[in-house]
C-alpha cells in the first residue's frame, strides 16, 4: 500500500495491517455514501455528501468520526488517505471523455449496458 498512489511512500506494514480492518460501504441514494472501518481500535465512520451546484459542477462535503478508543493520529491517517483518494478520484471526473466504442477489459463490467 502506498500513500496517495505515490510508490515513494510505502506504508511499513501495510498488508498485515490490511487483515486487521473491515470495511463497510452504504449508499444512501446517489448524493450520500457512509464509509465504516472496523480496526482493533475502534471503529471509524466517514460520511461523504454530494451536491449538485450547476451542471457538471458538484459540492463535496467529506466528515470523519471515531469512537473514543481511536487514536488521534490514526482517525487523522485515514481522514489523509481519504482525502488522497478522492483528489485522485477528481483527475477521473475532470478528465473523462465519452468514446462510442470504448476498449474493454474482462472483469470492467457492463459498461454497454449503460450506454444510451
């Protein structure tokens, strides 16, 4: 595992620390995901809102919480990858391009089926 996708930055122990965590996704609709992490810590909940402002330009509003039993600088470690993640996520969104006929991969899903 590395920080922020960056391959300088490996985290010591990544993979045995990856066994410890359980991760839980809910979608409330398309404008609010909640993000649960279970560690031998403790539990942290991350709930990531979306709002449509005008057309192709959205509000996103990230809140992390811990339980008391949670370290500090460890909620902080997450909320940072978090943040990474999604200001990797935004390259995606800012730069993606429609293609009639798009090269797929097996495993990418059903990607045609959504076309119109």
């Amino acid at each position: 595992v590395f920080l922020f996708g960056d391959r300088r930055l490996h985290v010591p122990l990544s993979g045995a620390v990856a066994d410890k965590l359980d991760v839980g996704v809910t979608f409330e609709g398309p404008a609010i995901i909640h993000f649960t992490v279970s560690t031998p810590f403790g539990r942290l909940r991350q709930v990531k809102t979306l709002l449509p402002v005008e057309p192709f330009k959205q509000y996103v509003e990230v809140r992390w919480y811990a339980e008391r039993s949670v370290p500090r600088w460890f909620a902080l470690l997450f909320a940072s990858i978090g943040t990474g993640a999604l200001e990797q996520d935004r390259q995606v969104w800012e730069h993606k391009i429609w293609r009639p006929k798009p090269v797929l991969v097996g495993g990418d899903g059903p990607f045609l089926e959504f076309y119109r």
